[in-house]
C-alpha cells in the first residue's frame, strides 16, 4: 500500500514538473513566439502517457478492493483489462504526438481514433468501478449504526469521485473530438489524473473506529488508538491487514 501511494505521488510529482516546465517555456523563454503553442516538446509524456499510467494504477487499485467485496474475479479482472486498454491508448496517443511534433499535424483519424480508445476504456472503467462500488457496498449489513453512516459517506464519496472523472473523461472525449479545438482537451485531461490519485488517498485514509456505548469517541488511525471507550462497547474500524483494508467489528473489552 505504502508503495503504490509512493509510485502516483512520484508520477505526480514528474507531472506538476513537467507542466511547469511547459508554462515556463511557452510564457517566459518562448515569450513573443506564436509557433511555441504549435510545439508539443515534452506534452507527449506529461499528458497521455503518465495520465494513464496513474490512472492504471488507481483503476487496478480499485479492482482489487471490488474483488475483496464481491470475492469474484470476473469484474475485477474486467476492470483491469479495460483499464490496460486505456492505457494502450494513452501510450498510442503520447508516442503519435512525439512522432508528429506539432499540434497542427494531429488532426487526423488516427488521433482521433487513439484517443477514443484512450478515454472509452477510460470511461467505462469509471462507470463499472462506481456501479460495483455503490451495490457492494450498499449490501454489506451490520447491527452497528456507525458502521452504517460510514458506509452511507464512503457510497456518497464513491458517487461523488466516480461521476466526476466519468465527466472529465466525457468532456476530454468530446473537445478531443472537436475540429475547431483539438488541443483544449489538454485541460481536463491534466486534471482528471488529479482526481484520480485524490480519490484514491481518500479512500485509503477514511479507516476510523467510532463511538462507545457512551458516544465517547474512539478513533483508530494506522493502527494508532486516540481516545477512551467504556468497557463492552461496540465499535467499527476499517483495518490493515495483510495489506488489505478490511472492515471489522467487535466490543472493547478494557475500556
């Protein structure tokens, strides 16, 4: 887990480098020269490939979690494999860029055609990881009533990430798609690998034990106890174990 929160924020990271690098080039040193916006230079790698690089990673993230809930590899195994054919698409459509060196040559069927492969697989991986995410989910049934609510706000932030990056994904889709904008997909596209790393940490870090019989808060976090509880009180968590988060019950037995 440590690994992989490590591996995007470096992905990130090489990414917010890179765009910075491109502002600095277009605004600052290429400053007063139009054919700059033409040059796509280090875009082919900062956009398409490290985007769905990150978005294989936290796709097949969320296909391992929707495999501990349904204990079924069949939709995990589907979402893993629409996930690599974005990121064939993604690799397809960074290394054209390189090869055509220029915005204005990427108007083409080929292009448009990467990029389709590129954002569909995108978008029905999205819309397949919320679906199975919001049922599964919304079947587990427990007796504790803060169990509950953490299932309600953890099916209400699946709602929420899902439904943007499936938006994002259509609307970088739809200007990809655009004869007057070809290149404004840009935008939308460098945020959705934003969203999709965010989702994910969010994800990793609502594990929390709540309230004792006396409503005393009792909060687990990593493994780290903060609070009191009485004795015999019921709690909830989500923890660690083996390297996977899994939700667990069960009553203080010390207070």
């Amino acid at each position: 887990m440590k690994i992989l929160v490590y591996v995007i924020y470096l992905f990130e990271f090489i990414q917010s480098a890179l765009i910075i690098e491109t502002g600095f080039r277009n605004f600052v040193a290429g400053f007063g020269d139009i054919e700059v916006f033409d040059r796509i230079e280090t875009m082919w790698v900062s956009l398409p490939i490290l985007t769905a690089v990150v978005t294989l990673l936290v796709q097949t993230f969320y296909a391992h979690r929707i495999r501990k809930l349904t204990e079924s590899k069949i939709i995990a195994g589907a979402i893993v494999a629409l996930s690599f054919v974005q990121l064939g698409g993604g690799l397809a459509t960074g290394i054209y860029s390189e090869q055509e060196k220029y915005y204005s040559f990427l108007s083409t069927r080929k292009n448009l055609l990467l990029h389709g492969i590129w954002n569909i697989g995108s978008i029905l991986c999205d819309i397949i990881i919320a679906v199975c995410m919001i049922y599964y989910l919304s079947r587990y049934d427990s007796t504790i009533k803060r169990t509950k609510l953490i299932l309600k706000k953890a099916i209400r932030l699946t709602i929420e990430t899902g439904s943007l990056t499936v938006i994002i994904g259509i609307v970088c889709f739809s200007l990809a798609f655009s004869t007057s904008a070809n290149s404004y997909y840009e935008v939308p596209m460098f945020i959705i690998g934003k969203v999709y790393a965010n989702s994910m940490l969010v994800l990793i870090n609502g594990r929390m034990l709540i309230l004792g019989a006396e409503e005393t808060p009792v909060v687990i976090v990593s493994g780290l106890r903060f609070g009191t509880a009485p004795a015999n009180a019921k709690y909830s968590t989500m923890e660690t174990r083996n390297g996977d988060l899994e939700w667990i019950e069960g009553t203080v037995t010390n207070g």
